[in-house]
C-alpha cells in the first residue's frame, strides 16, 4: 500500500511541474496574447522589427546576437511565453531551447509575424 501512495506522489509531482511547448497559428496566438496574461518575445532582430513593426507590446530579444541564450535563460522559467520570429525558424530553436532549459510553458507562432502580418492582424508601425 505504501508503495503504492508513493509511486501515485511521484506521478503527481511530475505532472504538478510539466512543461509544455506548442506550435500555434496566428489565430491562435492572437487570441492567447489578448487573454494578456503571457509575455510576448519578438526574436527577430533589430533591422527587421524598424523595418517591418512588431506584435504590439512585445519585448524584443534579437534571437541572432551572440549573447541571445544568456538573455533567454535569464527570463523566469515559471511564465507563460509567446514568442515568434520572422518566419517559425528561430522561434522554434528557442522554443527547443527553452523546453531543454525548464520553461514552463511556451508557445511559438509557427508561421511567424510575415504570417500574422499576412492575416491582417495589428502590428506596431516602424517608426
């Protein structure tokens, strides 16, 4: 009986601290940052968002610069975040990265903003 009361805590334990990681649609992602209760990363480098806008209210972390993972593992792994790039590619190495790292959730917009920005959705305007 012990053991098993011991091995059903274990399993809560695990499933207590699960992680997740997903790929998501634009529609998606826009309906999770409207619930606001998540942070929003841009990755994509500086040149692209002056050029092209970003998601509004996104903290920008160029995915590309040398010093990117430190600033990635810095972020509180207990938070939920919402993180894109151009395109799904770097988005999808950092969400590997922050799974491998212990986050406890993260979502990446598999297409990226060219999709979000195709869809219509609100960007901020370069300036």
């Amino acid at each position: 009986m012990k053991t098993h009361i011991a091995f059903l805590f274990v399993i809560f334990c695990l499933v207590a601290n699960a992680q997740t990681a997903k790929d998501v649609d634009a529609t998606t992602f826009k309906k999770l940052i409207d619930e606001k209760k998540d942070i929003l990363i841009d990755l994509r480098t500086p040149e692209e968002i002056k050029t092209k806008g970003k998601i509004k209210g996104a903290i920008e972390i160029d995915f590309l610069a040398k010093d990117a993972e430190d600033q990635t593992k810095k972020l509180d792994k207990k938070k939920t975040y919402l993180i894109y790039c151009a395109g799904g590619g770097r988005s999808g190495d950092c969400r590997d990265l922050m799974t491998k790292e212990g986050f406890k959730e993260v979502v990446n917009l598999s297409k990226g903003f060219d999709d979000w920005k195709k869809k219509g959705f609100e960007i901020e305007k370069p300036e």
